[in-house]
C-alpha cells in the first residue's frame, strides 16, 4: 500500500573515541481520507446493453485511481472496458455488458500520503422481451378505413426504450415475413401500417417483429380476414403461402 516517506536523523554517536551521525527513511502507512465517493448504487443493465459505474472525486489532489472489479484491475480498451477520468469524476463503462461484469467494481484512489475507496454494485441478466397482438384475428371490410392490426411490447429495458419503428410488422408469405414496414406508437401501443382503404388483397396473416440488441422477438401470427363491399366476395388467404402453426 501507498505510505508517507520520511526521514529521523540519527544522533550522534561516539565509539572507540569515533564520533557518527546520519539518516533512515521510513514508511508509514498511508491515512483513509474522502477522496472519492461512490454514484449511484446498484446500477442494473441488460446483457448486450451498455453498463456504467461512476465515482465523484473530492480532492483534486489524487496522485493514482483505478478500477478494480470482482478483484480484477480494469484497463481501459481492454474487451468491453472503457474508462474515463475528469476533473471531478471517473466512470468505467461495460459495453456490451455482459454477465461476467455482475458483481462488484470499487475506484481506488491515493493522494499525498493518503487514501480512499469506493465501492458500486453492478447486477445484471437477460432481457425479456413479449411481443404480443391484441387480438388473433381482425376482420375489415375492403375499401373501408380504419383496418387496424394493433400489438403491445413488453421488455426489461422498459417500455419507453422500444420507438416504432424498431417495430415492424410483416405480412406472410411463402412462409417469410414480408413488406415489413414500422409500426406507429401511441400510448404504449404499436398499429401496424394498412392502407387507408383495405383492399381485398391485403388479407393473410401478419406478425410484428422486434429486434433489440441484434435479436429478432416475434408475435404470434394475427389472421387479418378482408370482406367485401355489398355485394362482393370475402378476400380469401392462400393458406399455401401462409405459415402453419
């Protein structure tokens, strides 16, 4: 650990009508002082997502800081580490976090002859992501306005992180999702994109997919059925091209 170097001169001294005097250094031990103070506490994040901790400085007199986590000294560049240090803070960052950084990560800091610590606790898992059609079959009448396919998303990272267009919602064809194209969110929920006047042609099944972090979350399938106007035909799907469950 970090000490104080001082030095005692020695007295002199007489031997065999000799006399001697000189000098020793010493090392005492370093004193606990507020040099740094610990953010927020516990942080959470979602695998894949970014994860900071941080550390406020109170002295502007720190000779040395460093992070350490789970008893391992960080360095920044190194895998997802990044660290950052300010006048009046330091921050280490996990991007993309993942479950090996759940634990505990403290910032060390040493000033002339003193010294201080903090510690933040991080916690961590898998997202959690549902995606969900309010209703499994709609039906509409072509030409009409107003055909709507509505879904709802639910996720760790909260409901507010997840805009309209990172949802999408596909029609099926040929067993692939097709002319996918972003959904409209309005009070937490998530309106598929239809024409203004439905054609007949629009009828098959639709899902709404969601890509968080690189992975694809789907609903299930919502059977869109297209009748026609008086005295028309009902839009019919071609089960073919369509997925079966």
């Amino acid at each position: 650990s970090s000490g104080i170097n001082a030095e005692w001169p020695l007295r002199p001294g007489e031997k065999d009508g000799k006399s001697s005097e000189g000098v020793f250094e010493a090392s005492l031990p370093a004193v606990e002082a507020d040099l740094v103070e610990a953010g927020p506490s516990p942080v959470d994040f979602v695998v894949g997502e970014e994860v900071s901790a941080v550390c406020k400085k109170l002295e502007t007199a720190i000779t040395e800081l460093t992070w350490e986590c789970n008893g391992k000294t960080m360095e920044n560049g190194k895998g997802n580490v990044k660290i950052v240090n300010k006048k009046k803070y330091t921050k280490i960052s996990f991007k993309p976090a993942t479950l090996d950084n759940v634990g505990t990560c403290t910032c060390k800091a040493v000033g002339q002859g003193t010294e201080d610590s903090a510690d933040i606790v991080i916690r961590g898992g898998e997202n959690n992501v549902e995606v969900k059609a309010q209703k499994s079959s709609v039906k509409c009448t072509a030409e009409k306005r107003g055909c709507k396919i509505k879904f709802t998303v639910t996720a760790t990272i909260g409901q507010n992180g997840i805009r309209g267009n990172d949802v999408k919602m596909c029609k099926i064809v040929d067993g692939n999702n097709t002319e996918c194209k972003p959904t409209k969110l309005k009070k937490g929920v998530y309106t598929g994109h239809l024409p203004k006047k439905i054609p007949e042609t629009a009828a098959g099944l639709y899902v709404a997919v969601v890509t968080i972090n690189g992975k694809d979350y789907e609903s299930d399938q919502v059977d869109l059925e297209v009748t026609a106007k008086k005295g028309g035909k009902k839009g019919k799907k071609d089960k073919k091209d369509n997925k079966v469950n």
